[in-house]
C-alpha cells in the first residue's frame, strides 16, 4: 500500500475513535515504529486534531467537537467519482432527493486547483456515453423506502393505457437500457411481476404484512427465472433494429453489437404471448430467429392478425 492510500484509510480508521495508541497503528498497516511516527506526523500536518500523550507506545488522543481533515483523493479516484456524477446526469429521475449542481459544487471543493485543471483537460479527450433515461419517474423513492422498510404498498400502475391496481411488495430497483424497472411480488395473486418505474402512478403504504422478507422473495424470483423454467432466445437484427430496441426494451434483454448484431435473452412461458408481440414490432429489421420454437410462434401470430385485417375490417 502506497503511503498516500495508507493515509487515506488512516483518516477513516481514526474518525471513529476517541483515542488510539501506536502499537494500533503498526499492528493495522504492519509497519514499523518509526513509519507510524512518521505517518501520525504526516496526519497532524495535514490538520488532524491530534495529541499526544507520551509512553511506551505513545497513547494519542483526538480533540472532541473538531472536524477531521477532509479525504485526499488520488487522480484516478477523482476521474472515477466524476464520470459516476456524470452518469446521473442522464437520468431523469434518481431515487434520491440531490440536486446535481450542488453535488458538483461539494466535490469541486475537495480537489485541489491542479486536480480541477486534470479534470477540464480530461474532459476534452475522455468521453463516457451512457443510456440516456427519457422518462420520469415519480414515486422511485418510495419504491425505495418501501423495500428498505419491508413494506406493502398499494400502487396504480398504466398497464396499456389502462390503470391497474396491485398490491405489491417490492424487493428490487434496477436500471437498465433507459430505463428504471422494480420487480414486485403481488401478494394477493402470489405473482412476480417486473413494473416499468414510469408507468407507475401512485403508491401508498398498504397495511399487510407478507410472510416473505425482501431477501426471500429476490431467491425466489431469481429460482424462478433460472434455466429449468426459462427459453433462451437470439434475435440476429439490422441496423434499423438497434434503434427500435434502444427505444423499447426489457430487463430480460441485451443487446450484441458486432459484425452482426443480436438481442439475447430469455422469457418464461407465461411471457410467451408478450414477447411475440415485442418482436412483431420489429418488422423487417429481423435477419433471424433462435429458437425455430419462437420463430414459429411469431409466424403464427402474423398470420392471425392477417387474417384479422383481411376478413375482419
């Protein structure tokens, strides 16, 4: 460990304690007597509350009611915690109450003037593209809470233009492709459902007690996801279907992109009238389909809807 990291994590080891002695020190870090007498010196230079009380392994105090030096961060720290800022960024709605100028502002403070330079030149040749999230989401704190706090809530959700109530525990958020997903456990009906974040318009606090913990019921979603009782499926797509996926797309979705590109995945049985339907979207920016078992399901469904326009409208 390189003497500055060594200090970095001295200053978070000592910010929890009253006093401390320096046969603490060199046990922790494993370093001599005189490499902790150095680097307990470093620290008061660079403004700990530190003093000492001489004896055989020198007992050291920290003044009460003083703040501790702020953490010193190394280049590579602070490129990493800047482009993690600048990633929330792209989303339109966040789980937390911040506002990202001031969070900017707070961590600009922390860097020294050379740092900041580092920061506005790296910003020229450094590029860091994520998905940018389009849609907002109202209630992604509550979600939140709500899993935090093991609770049941009542929630209306636009199920295809309709408003559907659930009741609902929740158990995760994720992010992924654009968009914000919570998979739920719909206590009643003894169901997983993933809900889209944004088509969810109202939650309150419902007052049941379910018999599964967060923990049991995120096993049992990934048990019930696993691949005994999932159909595996590559789509081959044209460039046109890139678009159309970034668009629109699923948890349960990624997307290849090389010589060729392909959406991979996998859906359940119970899914297989949904991500028919997905796909039909596509239209001619399909090459291929794996399984032939999907293809011909898709093929299937074509033709019922030709049949429903030719003799039905």
């Amino acid at each position: 460990m390189k003497k500055s990291e060594r200090l970095n994590d001295m200053i978070r080891y000592l910010n929890n304690l009253n006093e401390f002695n320096l046969k603490d020190i060199m046990t922790k870090y494993n370093i001599s007597k005189s490499t902790a007498l150095r680097d307990i010196q470093s620290l008061e230079e660079l403004g700990m509350p530190i003093y000492a009380d001489y004896g055989r392994y020198g007992k050291y105090s920290i003044l009460k009611n003083k703040l501790l030096s702020p953490i010193v961060f190394n280049m590579d720290e602070v490129f990493t915690l800047y482009f993690a800022m600048q990633t929330i960024n792209d989303y339109q709605s966040t789980p937390f109450h911040i506002q990202m100028e001031n969070l900017n502002e707070k961590f600009e403070r922390c860097l020294s003037i050379n740092q900041q330079e580092k920061i506005n030149q790296m910003k020229n040749v450094l590029q860091f593209q994520s998905h940018p999230h389009h849609n907002i989401c109202l209630y992604l704190d509550k979600i939140l809470i709500s899993i935090l706090n093991e609770e049941v809530s009542n929630i209306t959700y636009d199920k295809n233009g309709t408003s559907k109530k659930y009741i609902v525990k929740f158990f995760n958020i994720s992010a992924k492709f654009g968009q914000w997903y919570a998979n739920g456990y719909i206590v009643k009906e003894d169901q997983f459902k993933v809900f889209r974040c944004d088509k969810i318009q109202n939650i309150i606090k419902y007052e049941l007690i379910c018999k599964h913990s967060v923990d049991e019921l995120k096993q049992k979603f990934q048990y019930s996801f696993n691949l005994e009782h999932r159909i595996i499926y590559e789509i081959e797509i044209t460039e046109r279907g890139k678009d159309l996926f970034y668009k629109e797309h699923y948890p349960n979705m990624e997307l290849i992109i090389g010589d060729k590109n392909y959406i991979r995945g996998h859906y359940s049985k119970l899914e297989t009238d949904f991500i028919t339907n997905y796909f039909i979207g596509y239209g001619n920016s399909i090459v291929s389909i794996k399984p032939t078992q999907l293809k011909e399901i898709i093929i299937d469904k074509i033709s019922e809807l030709t049949d429903y326009y030719n003799y039905s409208l």
